[in-house]
C-alpha cells in the first residue's frame, strides 16, 4: 500500500496530528529546559547573595615546622598547582585560573597586637597584622606615602633595652587608620607580645574597587574593624596591613602566620544539575586536603591544609529549595504529557477511524492484519515523527541547557503516539469486518477488565493514603524530586477518571428521567444520547480531568504561596511602611510624613534595646498605642493584641517576664512597668525570639520623662521613594509592604513556578478544547446520521444544534466536577511532603481553599469545551451532507 | 450369512457424505450474532450445494440471512456451527492464516455499495493491481489490464472512482474480484444501487467471469432481472434454503423455469407461504403417500375432532 497516499488522502487529520505533536514535544521539551535555566538562574543568584569567602574555595596551611615556613612568592605558586591537582574534575570545571577573578594566594598572621609605639603615645586594644598579597598591589590606591619596601634591622629600641636586633618591616595601611587608629605614615609600631617585630608604616592606601569580590577574602587590610570587647565596656579596634615580598621573607613561626590559596568560584559556571556532584566533591577535596596535611607524598607533614568554603552548604540550601520546584514542575509536566498524550491518542483515533473504511476493504481483499498495522502506522508515524523532530528542534530556541528530560519526553511521547496506534488498528482488524451490528450497545465490561479497574482505583487511593501518613523522603542531597510524590497524583488522576466514567450515567440517568417528564423532546434525546456515548468518551475524560486537576492544584499552590508571601512581607514590616530610627524622629518630618498625599494614618512609636533590671535579659521595648496600630493593620494578616491598661506603666510582655509583676527597666530613664499580660510578638517591629515589652505610647510620659517618637507606622498609598524623599533622613530605615513583597516575589524559582504554572494551565486549557472537537469529530459521521435522520421526522437546526451540545455536555461538566475535586483534594494529599517556604519567605503552614480561582479555571475550561462543542455543532452541517455520510459508511 | 466383521465393515464404510464432491458447501450451517444477551440467529440450519462453475443467485427477503450466508462464505466471518466448505477447504476449522490465504487466493468478493469496493484514491487498474500486491504476488499490469478489458471497462484503468459510472465502479469491482484469479466469486447485491441497463451490463460482466473463467458465482440479489437469468436461483426464507428455481432452455428457445421446494436431508420441506395461505393450513396438515407423490392437505374440521 502506498503511504505516501494515505497521507495523503487523510492530510487533513494528519494535518492535525501533526500539529499536536509538534505541539507536545515542542511543550514538553522546552518547558524542561525553561526549568533548568530557572533553577541556574536560582542557584547563581542564590550564591551571588553569599560572599566570594563563603562561595569560593579557600585552603589554608599552617606550617607545623619552621621548615615548612614559605617564604619566596613562588613556593605559593607551586603549592597553589599542586593542592589543585586534588580537585575533583565538577570542582575544577567551576574554577577559575589564578590571577583571574578571586583565585589568589597569600599570607596572613592573626591577633597581632600593638605592644608600643615607638616614638608616640601608646594606644590600647588595638591590633595590627601583616598581610602579604601580592594581588593588592594593583586593586590599591597609595593616597600618602608608598608601597612597603625591604625590611631592616632596628637595633634598639628607645626605653626599651630588653629588645635588641628587632625586625623592622614596612607595612602599608587602609587611609582610614589615621583616623580611626591615631596611626598616620612615619609610625613605628612594636607588635606583638612575645618575639616582638617592628613595623614601620610607610604608606596609607585606599581600595580602588570596593566591590571587588577579592577584597571580601581580605576584608582585614580594606578597613579597621572596632568592636567591643566581650565581658568589657571597652572596644577594641583590628586591621591589617600589606607588606613587601621581602616582607613575606621575614614572617617566621614566631608570627601566627598562615597561607592562603584561594580558588575563586565563577558563580555563572555553577549549574543547578551539577549541585550534588558539586557537594560530593567538595566532600573528597576535604578528604584530599586531609591526606595531604597526613603527609602525603610532596608534604612530609610541613602544612596543615584545611579547607575553608561555604559553598556545600550553600548548594545544600539550594537543593532543598530546588526539591520543592522540582517536584511541582514535575507534577505540571507530568500532568502536561499525560494530557498531551491523551490529545495525541485522541488524533491518532481520528486518524485511525478515517483510515478504518479503506484498511478494513484492503483487509477483506487479503491483506493480512501485520500488513494493514504496518499501513496505518506508516501514516502516523509520517504524521508525528518530522513533527515531533521539528517541536524538538524549535525547543532549542528556548534559552536554557539542555536535561535528559528534554531529550526522553519527545522520543516517549512519539513511541507512546506510535504504539497507541499500532494496538488501535491491530484490534480493529483483527478480525475483517468487523461492523457487524454495530448499533447494539458495546457488551458489558468484562470481570477481568472491573478488576483491573478497581485495583487501579485502589492502587491511586491506597498511594495518596500512603503519601499522606508517611510523608517523603527528607534528604535533599539525594537530589531531586521524590518520584512516589509524582507518581502518586498521576494514580491518583487515574483512578479519579476511571470513577468517573463508571459513575457518571448514574447521575445522568436520574436527570433523564426527570427531561422524559418534561414536554421538550430534546433535553431527553440528548441526555440519553449523552448516556450511551460509550468507549469514545474515555480519552476526553482522560484528559479533561488531569488537565483540569492540575491547573486547579497549581492555581491553589501558586495561591497559598502568593497568600503566605503576602503574609510574609506584612510580618516583615508591620505596617503598609514603617519608617524607624535609632534617634529620635523629628517633629516637622512627622508632620510632613502625615500631610503626603496618600497617607491615611500614621501612628507613632518608640523602640528600644534595654537591659531588665532584675535578671540581665536584654528586651526589646516598644511605646505604642496598640489601639491605634490595630486600627491601622485592621484587614491584614496582622493582629494585635488589647492594649495595657492600668495604674503607672502598664505594659505586655514576653513568657520570659511574664513571671515578675513589676519589671524595672532603663529606657531613656529608670522606669518600673507593671505586668499587664501577656504578649507573644508583634511581627515587623520586633524580632522574633526576642524578648518584648509593649507600654503604651505615653509610657516614657508616665515614667516621668516624656513621649518619645523613632519610629512611625503609616498607613495609606505610598510608595518607598516617596517617604524616603519626604523623611530625608539618612540614617531612617524605611520599608513598605510592597517593597518586602516584591523582594520575596522576585527570585528565580518562584517566577519559574508561576510562569509554569499559567504556561501548563493555558496549554490544557487548549488541550482540553482540541480533546473535546476531535472527540466530536471522531463521532461526527453516527451524530449526523442520526441527526439527519431526527432532521426528517421534524429536528430544527436550532434543535440539532442543542441536542449535541446537551450530548457531551454531562460528560465535560461531570468530568470538570471531579477534576475539580481531585484538584482541591491533591493539596492534602501532597501538601506535606511539599515545603514551599522556600518561595513564600515563611513556612506555608495552610493551603487556604480559596474556591474562586479553581471553580473560575473548572467553569472557564467547562465553558470552552462546551464552545468548542458549540462550534462543531454550528459548522456546516447540512442535511443533504449528512445524509451522503450515512449512506457511504 | 453375515458375520461380524462384514457388519464392521459395513459400517466402516460409509456412504457418500452429503455434497462431498460439491464446490461450495453448507451443511445445517448455524451463525448466531450474541451482543448483550440478545441473541439473533441469522442462520438455521441451512443446506446448499453449487457445483464447480456454476452460476447461481440467491434471493429472499431482507433479513433472511443472505449476507449472512455470503460473509460466511467470503471467509470474513465464521459460522457458529455446521459444516461449511469452500473449494475443499473447511471454512470452520481455517486458522487465521488459512483465512488470509483463502481471502487472498480462493474467494472474491463484490458489495453492494459501489464506493466500498474499490478505493477511492486508487485508480482502477491500482485497485485491481492492489489484491496481487496484498498477497505478495508480482504485480501484472498486463493482467489487470486483460480482467479490465473482459469486463468492458479497458477505458476506465487510469480513472478514480470518482470518474467513473456506478455501472462501471462495479465491473472495476469484479476485476478487483477476479484479481488473484479466485475459484470463486460472491456478489452481495451488486447491482443494488444501478439502473436496469446499468444493472444489465454488470450482470453480463459476472456472466462472461463464470463463462470464461470458470468461475464459480454466487450472487445475492433482489433483482429479478439478475435471478432471472441464471440457471438455478436458490430462495432462502428465516435462515434457511427453502425453494430453488432451475432454468433450461426448451428445444424451441424459450426459457423454462421450475420452482421446487428444497427438501433437507432429514426430510424437512418449506411450503412457500402462499400456498399455506391460500389453503389456510395452519399448525398440522394431513400428508398422505401416493404412487408417485405425497399429498399435503390442511388438517380438516373432522380431524381437528379427532375422526
């Protein structure tokens, strides 16, 4: 048989078909590597968060014997080589070379403190160590002085006779030691307590690039660090200063020296696949590393090497957010291919139905069943295959890498399309003519055939029970989605469907017995019709309620992530915008702030860090009318407890005080409040865990000072920059709602899902539509010679037209019913083993069943497949043609 | 006297089985059509015999069980019980690939309808060419040609279905039929759908396959003009055969045609219903042996009181 005319002759169908596989494998293609680019993006702005110190590789060796000491830039060089013959290949593939981006090396000691000063007055606490890197040189401007230089010998050193022969190394500083340290150009200092050294300040320079993610390894050399010293009231203050190669010479064990290398991580080479290969890795480099400091061979125990990297952790992080996203995108495509599959099946049949008349004469004139099999699927596989390879292709076009997803889904997609096919016609001509009386109602489903089915159901009902009681797998490195979490819905759909078409006449059969009492003649001939609509119905149902459940499933995961992000965002701010202050706010800015145009309402407040008096606990303390401020978030997640009433300072406050029923505090004055009760949080204006006290806004007043404003809540239209511009404070913290939310909506992920999400929930929408006319179609020639003889006995074409959209009407309705209720029902089901805090910014504790949105998606593709039936009613049929079709079969 | 052993031996061999040497045989061929507990039994018990190259025409009424009887034959379907018998093979006991042997080789088949016998995108020497290729024959253009050529349609070769006359899709059909040169050919109502000059021609198509060929012919039909004009018509009533019509030529050249009732092998006979009617027999009648026929007589009022 020539195929080539079959295509031919059936172009249009296979037109169709085409189309449909091209679709499909262009979908499900691309949308893998849609993801992969997301979750790319996601871990490279997930590691762009952290600094170079935390993503990049450090290794650090300690000489253990003076021998070990380096002292000459090119035993750093050989050494940098040598500990990289360890990495593993995922490891070096994200390196990048030396001197290039952060990969560096070089030499530091710790904790050197500043003994004396030599010809100056001594300062305490402050702390000076050398650092030799020979990458500053050009990331540094020398704004006085120069470069350090060779170091020399002090002989002796004035007032000090027990020090003789002391090294003198010049060192350079960061500009802002003169002010911060009293230590200008010209300065000798005597560092270190025991085994002191001279150094002898030459230079001040500043940082050329502050951004340089270099410096974020030698943050010690780009500032002075003050800070107060623990179980004191006194600070200290830390830097460090760049010194010369001969520096480098002079740094012997007798400084707290230490030597870097560090393998700068080029973040955009990280990709989110190579994650878990990544963190092994980084494992075995630690191993190796470990060996090394042993006394492997080439370091007979000179160095201790210890890895210093943030970056498994970092990846871990990423791998459990990436689980949630990838199970959800898994679930979509899952839902998506089996949808699409089913659409494709449905083409197939239509095609397969178009051929039947042609194959079935061919079969009675001889042609044996592998010969009309290998005909039909000669057809379709013409149809699909240049199809599915060109959907393919055009994938490419959509940025992002490529995953063995990409590649499998097409080729199963198309053998599934191809195999389908081949049973299809393999059971239509079994046997040759085959139409014997085919206007009796099918046989009744064979016991084997119910048994199956109600182990399918018991499989998809008994999996979701499980799911549910043992919730999944936790460890995230194993990586990826836990697969009974995919596979469990998808039995789940299928049981759903399967419930369906077994149960759906029986509702069907109550309403028409209620249309035979009632004079119209159609309600009742189509329902009756819609009623004994047999095998043709099953695929629609197969893919009308999977498309339909997950859309429903994704509209209420997008939901419960939109509502917890929201909830999220007001837990950040408190308020539609706080604006804070350590100092006090002034008056005129308060007053500016509430005559903006847009602001509804500002109330005031004091915040402060105080110490309690009786057991040393630190609490946060807050001035404010809570009246006020629960009228202002009235509507929001936000509640706030009854305001403190009483006598002198009432007060809440947090479990820890609870116990004291007056609390002395020091805020601004000595004050004593009284326990009024208890209070737990107040999300926005105090950090959780912390302790809280809340007085009323004139607390400060009743203790006897007076009220006091650092803080303003406002509420009203308007936006950050608005108030930034209006407060005109620089020091001022201002964060609104919108703000808070746009940064916890704004990450790579959590777009990748809701774009997903609305891309998966339109395609079956038009799958659903395209299932619906083809299933129309494929019945077109029975419904028009039925119609066309209900048209002789006095059908209007209005009535016709009524009667096929009442024919498949129950069906789609029935089936958006349960689609819908699979739909509401999956969030229980796999809700727990899904952590979505990860996009929401809070741990998603609830999937509120916001009906809205899903019954909208269930009416919406309810009423496009009606329309769709609609419009296959209306489309030119004629009599005369239907009655010519009739004839002809 | 006789022994035993002659008794074993007479029992051994037996008498010439009904038809044995009949091209095409049907023996109490039962097909029943089950689906969803309705039963309908399209055939019961019917007889037949057609000898090598005969050219026969089967007639009754719609539902009697005529296409029945031709898919049966056709080896597109399969009888429930029964003997049925083609060319020598046995149509019940046939695996699947003695099937498409027989279908490919054995039988041709025409239909009814004009549109479902030849493809419609398929000129007509490709569909006459196709059932060689079907069974893996090497094609013959020249073959397809000469069968076009006996039944008048040489000019229709290049031609699609839809180019042609419904007269001339049919012979196309027999050609089609003829293909794989077929011991036998079954026509199911072929010249339903034509005219009567139309119907003429395509019968005179099947006339000159049987005749020159020597092809065996079964053709169902409602046509009087078709059931005419072969030798012997059979009549099939209610599943099974209950009258055949035999035609000779006289002497002087007129046609002579004889209906006779088919007795069965067990004795079983139709009356045709007209004549029930016209004596109002009913329920029993009365037969009685004569010399040289058996009289059937209603059963009488006096009977009916048991005199």
């Amino acid at each position: 048989m020539n195929v080539w005319q079959l295509v031919k002759v059936h172009r249009a169908t296979a037109l169709v078909l085409a189309l449909l596989s091209l679709s499909a494998s262009l979908l499900l293609a691309a949308l893998p590597r849609g993801y992969e680019r997301a979750y790319d993006d996601a871990v490279h702005g997930m590691l762009g968060d952290v600094s170079a110190q935390v993503t990049d590789l450090g290794v650090t060796g300690r000489p253990i014997v003076s021998d070990a000491l380096l002292t000459h830039p090119a035993d750093f060089q050989s050494r940098y080589e040598e500990i990289a013959k360890g990495l593993p290949p995922r490891v070096r593939e994200v390196v990048v070379p030396l001197g290039q981006g952060t990969s560096h090396f070089g030499a530091k000691t710790t904790g050197t403190p500043v003994n004396d000063r030599i010809g100056g007055s001594r300062r305490n606490n402050q702390y000076v160590d050398f650092a030799w890197l020979p990458g500053a040189a050009t990331r540094v401007k020398w704004v006085k002085g120069e470069a350090p230089g060779a170091s020399s010998t002090l002989a002796r050193v004035p007032g000090r006779p027990e020090l003789k022969d002391l090294t003198v190394m010049e060192i350079g500083l960061v500009a802002e030691a003169v002010e911060e340290m009293g230590i200008d150009v010209g300065a000798t200092l005597l560092l270190g307590n025991s085994y002191p050294v001279v150094a002898k300040v030459t230079g001040l320079y500043e940082i050329a690039d502050a951004a340089d993610p270099y410096w974020e390894h030698n943050g010690e050399v780009t500032r002075v660090v003050e800070r107060p010293i623990p179980g004191s009231t006194e600070n200290e203050w830390l830097t460090a200063g760049l010194i010369s190669d001969d520096g480098l010479a002079k740094l012997d064990e007798r400084r707290e020296v230490s030597y870097w290398w560090v393998y700068g991580v080029d973040r955009t080479r990280v990709e989110a696949a190579a994650a878990p290969a990544l963190i092994t890795g980084i494992g075995d480099y630690q191993r190796f590393l470990g060996d090394l400091s042993g006394g492997g061979v080439g370091n007979p125990l000179e160095l201790r090497f210890e890895l210093w990297t943030g970056l498994g952790r970092v990846l871990g992080d990423f791998l459990v957010v990436l689980r949630t996203a990838e199970t959800l995108l898994y679930l979509l495509l899952g839902g998506l291919a089996v949808v699409s599959l089913g659409v494709l099946a449905l083409a197939v049949q239509l095609l397969t139905e178009r051929m039947r008349t042609g194959l079935s004469l061919v079969r009675a004139r001889g042609a044996s069943l592998a010969q009309v099999v290998r005909a039909g699927v000669a057809v379709v596989a013409l149809a699909v295959l240049p199809a599915a390879l060109a959907g393919y292709g055009l994938s490419y076009l959509v940025p992002g890498p490529s995953t063995p997803l990409a590649h499998v889904v097409p080729v199963v997609l198309t053998l599934t399309t191809l195999l389908f096919a081949a049973g299809r016609l393999a059971l239509a001509h079994r046997r040759p003519l085959k139409d014997t009386r085919s206007d009796l109602v099918s046989a009744r489903p064979s016991p084997r055939r119910i048994a199956l089915e109600f182990l399918v159901v018991l499989l998809g009902v008994g999996g979701a029970y499980l799911l549910r009681t043992r919730g999944v797998a936790s460890d995230a490195q194993e990586l990826g989605a836990d697969p009974f979490l995919v596979l469990a819905p998808a039995g789940l759909a299928l049981a759903a469907g399967i419930l369906t078409l077994r149960l759906y006449p029986l509702p069907l059969k109550l309403v028409t017995r209620l249309a035979g009492r009632r004079p119209g003649a159609v309600p009742f001939l189509g329902l009756t019709l819609a009623a004994r609509s047999r095998g043709g119905a099953a695929l629609p149902v197969l893919i009308l309620l999977p498309a339909l459940a997950v859309s429903v499933f994704g509209a209420l995961v997008s939901g419960a992530i939109g509502h917890t992000q929201s909830r999220a965002a007001w837990r950040d701010v408190g308020a539609p915008a706080r604006i804070e202050r350590a100092a006090e706010i002034p008056e005129d800015v308060v007053a500016r702030v509430e005559a903006l145009p847009g602001v509804t309402s500002v109330v005031r407040a004091g915040k402060g860090n105080v110490q309690v008096g009786i057991s040393g606990l630190r609490a946060t303390v807050l001035s404010i009318d809570l009246k006020d401020y629960r009228d202002l978030v009235a509507g929001t997640p936000l509640t706030v407890p009854d305001p403190p009433r009483g006598l002198g300072v009432p007060a809440l406050v947090s479990t820890t005080l609870v116990p004291y029923k007056e609390i002395e505090l020091g805020w601004h004055n000595r004050m004593t409040i009284r326990n009024m009760g208890r209070i737990d949080e107040l999300p926005g204006l105090s950090f959780p865990g912390e302790n809280l006290i809340v007085m009323p806004f004139d607390g400060p007043k009743r203790g006897g000072l007076r009220t006091y404003t650092n803080m303003l809540l406002v509420d009203g239209d308007v936006d950050r920059a608005t108030l930034e511009r209006t407060v005109g404070l620089a020091d001022a913290e201002i964060e609104t709602y919108a703000t808070a939310l746009a940064d916890i909506r704004n990450t790579p992920l959590t777009g990748a899902i809701t774009v997903a999400f609305t891309v998966a929930t339109l395609a079956m929408g038009a799958y659903a539509l395209i299932a619906v006319i083809v299933a129309l179609v494929i019945g077109a020639a029975d419904r028009a010679k039925a119609l066309s003889f209900l048209r002789t006995l006095g059908l209007s074409q209005h009535q016709a037209r009524t009667l096929t959209v009442l024919e498949v009407a129950p069906l789609i309705v029935l089936t958006a019913v349960a689609g819908l209720a699979l739909g509401l029902v999956l969030p229980l089901v796999i809700g727990p083993g899904l952590d979505l805090s990860s996009f929401a910014g809070l741990t998603v504790t609830d999937f509120p069943l916001t009906f809205t949105t899903p019954a909208l998606l269930a009416a919406a593709l309810t009423a496009v497949s009606l329309l769709g039936a609609f419009a296959h009613a209306t489309a030119g049929r004629r009599v005369t043609t239907a009655l010519r079709v009739g004839e002809s079969s | 006297m006789t022994t035993l052993s002659d008794l074993e031996a007479q029992a051994s061999r037996r008498a010439p089985a009904f038809g044995e040497h009949a091209h095409i045989l049907c023996d109490n061929l039962v097909r029943i059509y089950k689906t969803e507990g309705v039963e309908v039994v399209a055939l019961q018990g019917l007889d037949l015999l057609i000898e090598k190259g005969e050219l026969i025409a089967i007639v009754g009424a719609s539902g009697s069980g005529k296409s029945t009887l031709l898919n049966v034959l056709s080896g597109l379907d399969v009888p429930t019980a029964g003997l049925a018998r083609v060319a020598g093979m046995d149509l019940l006991s046939m695996t699947a690939k003695d099937r498409l042997r027989y279908r490919r080789s054995v039988v041709g088949f025409i239909w009814q309808q004009t549109a479902r016998n030849l493809l419609p995108y398929l000129t007509a020497r490709e569909n006459v060419l196709l059932p060689m290729k079907l069974a893996g024959q090497k094609t013959a253009a020249g073959r397809a040609d000469d069968l076009l050529e006996l039944l008048g349609v040489a000019d229709c070769a290049p031609r699609r279905p839809g180019q042609m006359s419904g007269g001339e899709q049919q012979r196309v059909a027999i050609a089609v039929a003829l293909a794989n040169s077929p011991e036998v050919i079954l026509a199911d109502e072929p010249t339903g759908e034509l005219d009567s000059d139309t119907s003429e021609e395509v019968f005179g198509a099947l006339r000159r396959a049987n005749r020159e060929l020597g092809v065996t012919a079964v053709i169902v039909t409602h046509d009087p003009l078709v059931s005419e004009q072969v030798d012997r018509t059979v009549g099939i009533r209610d599943g099974r055969t209950s009258s055949e019509t035999l035609r000779r030529t006289s002497e002087d050249g007129d046609v002579i045609a004889e209906e006779y009732a088919v007795l069965d092998r067990v004795g079983r006979l139709q009356l045709p219903r007209d004549f029930m009617n016209a004596l109002e027999m009913e329920r029993r009648v009365r037969l009685e042996l004569e010399r040289d026929h058996i009289g059937v007589w209603p059963a009488g009022a006096g009977e009916e009181n048991g005199e």
